[in-house]
C-alpha cells in the first residue's frame, strides 16, 4: 500500500480546458458499446470513416480460387495495404500471422457448396470462437428472396443478438442468387432489411444507376463487393463511384488478388478509397507500381 505521507498533492485540474466526449462518427454507431465502436474502428480508418478490406473467404463455397490457391504466397504480401482482412477460421489459424493486428472480419456462416442451393446456410462459428480469435466483425450471408430468405435473416439476427452481448459487430452480406435481380430497387430492400434488423454494417454490390439512393436509405455504413474479375480501371472507378455516392468503403477480393500485380492494385485502391484519388490517376499509378516492381524482379 502506498505511503500516504509520500503522495503529493493534487493541484493540475486543468480547469481551463473543457472536458470532452469525442463522438463516433461513424454512420449510424455513436449509441453503440464501446467495445462494439473499437472493433469498427479496426475496420473503419478513423481519418477518413472508410476501409479497404480484402476479401479472401471465397473458398468457403467455391473451394481453391484463382488466386487463392496459396494464401502464404499471394495474400500476405497484401496485408499491409489492407485496414481489415475478410477470411474464414480456417484460413486464420492456418495461415494469417498473429502479428497481423488490424480487424479481422470472420465468415460466420456457411453450409452448402457451389454445387447445392447456397442460400440453405446456417451460421458456421460459435460465438465463444469468436472471441478467441479476437475477430472486429463477424459476417453472415443474407439471401432476401432466396429459397431460405428466412433462415438466412435469422442467421443473422441470432448473430446481431450474440455479438451485442459480446461486443462484436456484425456485417449483413446481400447475397444475390441466379434468381434475383441486382438493381436499387432490390439492393434498397436487401441491405435496409439488414440494417433494420440489427447488422453495424452492411456489404451489398455497387449499380450504375440509384447507388446513392441505397446508401441514403440505410442508416449503417455500406461496403460494396468488389464482384467478379474486370479491368483494373473498371474496378478503381467502381470504387471511386461508389465512395463519391455514399458507401464507406470496399471490400474486394478478385479484382485485387486476381489482378496482375496485386500488390500495385490494392494501394491503387486504397488512394482512390481514402483520398478521392481520380481513378484514371490511380490507374496510372498502378502502372507505375507495376513497373518498379517488375524492374526490382518482384
């Protein structure tokens, strides 16, 4: 116990300075846990209330992707680039470094392969797991007028439940099935059904016409998917579109780990993300990028 005659007096109340309460400004979240807003701002750059995140849970459905054949070989060159990283357990026990300190965004749910109906999912990862790999988000599939539209939102409303208990937010995923029809009008109905059940953030794909209008109607940050692979000026203007409507980021994985040097693209990515970089100037300095890297034998 510490001596009482040795402690000096208090006298530095500062009382010249008020005292204050940083909001969070992240859309949506100020009302959350503190836990709940510390995990999203391993998700979100606090500077710029956006994220790159890179997408490497392919393979939950669709087995070894292009690209993701070897994640020891073409993922971790990424990492630095990246403000969070999207993966399964297996992958980040197996493969990601514990070193890796920025938000890990873990696929909670899962069930069926490519080859069965993928909306029949169930959610994947106990909650208790969740914990133990100190994930900042979980993330579950939602399939709104899918065969299991149902048990695909109660997926993911008994996961908002368990990550408010434990401080852990959750991502809704708008899946989109063969079926349905990639527009606003549906992608409006999809990601403010997530939002109103509960989901911190939602993850749903960028449409030329009426983006801003989804991301006016949801109350929670948006994220788009990246999609399947496009040209590399497509895919930075698909990202700068996005951002410049509303959404607070990205969270790409094919256009990035499928591109021809994926270490050039993500950082082209992140300047247009974070800094409203044009994406023709991006484009240019992922030439750029590309081409030191190929002089230095990279």
């Amino acid at each position: 116990m510490a001596d009482k005659d040795s402690l000096q007096e208090t006298h530095n109340f500062y009382l010249d300075i008020p005292m204050e309460n940083e909001p969070f400004r992240l859309r949506g979240s100020n009302s959350l846990d503190w836990g709940m807003k510390n995990r999203l701002s391993k998700i979100f750059c606090p500077e710029t209330g956006r994220t790159v995140m890179l997408a490497i849970d392919h393979g939950y459905f669709l087995g070894p992707t292009t690209g993701l054949e070897r994640v020891d070989v073409t993922i971790l060159p990424l990492l630095p680039y990246a403000d969070t990283l999207m993966c399964t357990r297996g992958i980040l026990r197996s493969t990601i470094p514990p070193t890796f300190t920025k938000g890990i965004v873990l696929r909670a749910s899962g069930g069926p392969s490519i080859l069965k109906e993928l909306s029949n999912e169930e959610i994947a990862v106990d909650i208790e797991d969740a914990i133990r790999l100190n994930v900042a988000a979980l993330a579950v599939q939602v399939f709104v007028g899918g065969e299991y539209e149902t048990k695909s939102i109660h997926n993911m409303t008994r996961l908002v439940d368990l990550g408010h208990r434990y401080g852990i937010p959750v991502l809704g995923v708008t899946a989109v099935g063969k079926e349905m029809v990639r527009d606003a009008k549906y992608l409006r109905l999809a990601t403010r059904i997530c939002a109103e059940l509960g989901a911190s953030y939602i993850k749903t794909y960028y449409v030329s016409e009426g983006f801003e209008t989804i991301t006016a109607s949801c109350p929670v940050p948006i994220v788009i998917a990246g999609g399947k692979k496009i040209p590399k000026l497509e895919a930075l203007r698909m990202a700068y579109q996005a951002v410049q409507q509303g959404a607070a980021g990205v969270d790409m994985g094919r256009n990035i780990f499928q591109s021809e040097d994926p270490v050039a693209m993500i950082q082209a990515v992140r300047k247009v993300v974070h800094e409203d970089i044009k994406p023709e100037e991006a484009y240019e300095l992922c030439l750029t990028l590309e081409n030191e890297r190929k002089r230095e034998g990279r």
